[in-house]
C-alpha cells in the first residue's frame, strides 16, 4: 500500500472547521484513500468530520496528514493545500 505523509501549516483565518473538515472527508472518498490528520500525538480519521473538529485546530496549527492508498501523494496534495489556504473560497465549488 502506498503510503504519504506532510506537514503543513493551517492557513485559514477560521482554522478547521465544518466545512474544511467536510472537504477534507470528501478528498479522501474521492481519491479512495483514507486520510488521517495527526496533531499533539492524536491521529484521527478525516473521514469522521467530529473526530476533526474535535481536534480544534486553529490557523497557523502546525499538523500532520497521511494518506493511506494507490492515489495517497494526490489526495495528500490536494488535502494540503486547502490546509495552505488563506480562506475557503478557491475550494467552494458554489462560488
């Protein structure tokens, strides 16, 4: 199984909430990987929008994501740079 992990810096003003945690669930269907977000020795599936938001991650939140399957390094790209993101508004597919 191919495996990827990075770390990345959280750049939106409102750190990970509803709807980053809800896009970052869907990444990981989409791509058929399973994703994990790792911050202060917790390591939580992004597949269970409350296990993230109960990390309470907030920007500028140093954490860690893997990814888990044969498109790992494309999932991890694209989980990461919502991440990177300043604000949400290039990744709403409403406009």
């Amino acid at each position: 199984m191919i495996r990827a992990e990075k770390v990345v810096r959280i750049g939106n003003e409102w750190g990970i909430h509803s709807r980053v945690a809800a896009r970052l669930a869907g990444i990981a269907a989409s791509h058929g990987v399973r994703l994990f977000l790792c911050h202060d020795g917790e390591e939580v599936a992004c597949d269970s929008i409350l296990d993230v938001l109960a990390l309470a991650l907030t920007r500028g939140t140093t954490v860690g994501l893997l990814a888990e399957g044969a498109r790992a390094e494309s999932a991890l790209a694209a989980a990461a740079a919502m991440i990177n993101a300043q604000d949400d508004s290039c990744h709403d597919p409403s406009g």
